[in-house]
C-alpha cells in the first residue's frame, strides 16, 4: 500500500532539507542506512513514509525526529528554524562530516 504525504513545494522534506545542510548525498546517507537510494528520494518526495527499522536508521544517522520524519509538513509548520541548531555546530561535532568531492577519474583509452 502506497501513502502519499501532503507537501506543498513550501513544505519542502526536513530530511531534505537537513541533508542539504550537512552537504550529504541522497546516495551516502542511504549508504549508510543500509537502504536504497530511491528510498531516501521517496521519503524526501514524500512519496512513502519511514517506518520501522528503517525510520529507526534515520533517526540515528540525522539526529531528526520520528515527527520530522513520519509528518513532514507539519513538523516545518510547527519548527520553521529547526536547521538553527546545526548552523555552528563544528563539523566534529556533526553525525555526518561534509563530503570532499573526488576528482573524476579519466576513462582507460582518453
């Protein structure tokens, strides 16, 4: 069974918008959850909502809560400034250290 969250573009995903604060890609935060990256998508999407193991996983890798997780909407509606928190939080001190960006590798025969 297939749940559809209501969010308006002004509701944009606490997850979402928490991984863009800490520079984390959809693919390393579901790397390190051990989930499918289409699955962070859906959740940011709101497609699908975390549940179980799953939303346990997130909770412990984000540091979010099961609200903002489980009723995005209404979890920005209530917490406007919720990032406020992380803003000078020294990485060290973050679940996630913003990611260094590698250098493309050159494709073998270029």
């Amino acid at each position: 069974m297939e749940v559809k969250i209501n969010m308006s573009p002004r509701h944009d995903s606490p997850l979402r918008r928490w991984r863009r604060q800490h520079d984390v890609t959809q693919a390393e935060l579901a790397r390190r959850c051990g989930m499918p990256v289409r699955t962070i998508s859906h959740y940011e999407q709101g497609v699908h909502t975390p549940r179980g193991e799953y939303l346990e996983r997130l909770i412990e890798q984000t540091g979010l809560s099961a609200d903002a997780l489980v009723r995005p909407g209404r979890f920005l509606e209530e917490n406007p400034g919720f990032l406020a928190k992380w803003a000078d939080v020294p990485t060290r001190g973050r679940p996630f250290a913003p990611r260094k960006r590698q250098p493309r590798k050159e494709r073998q025969g270029e």
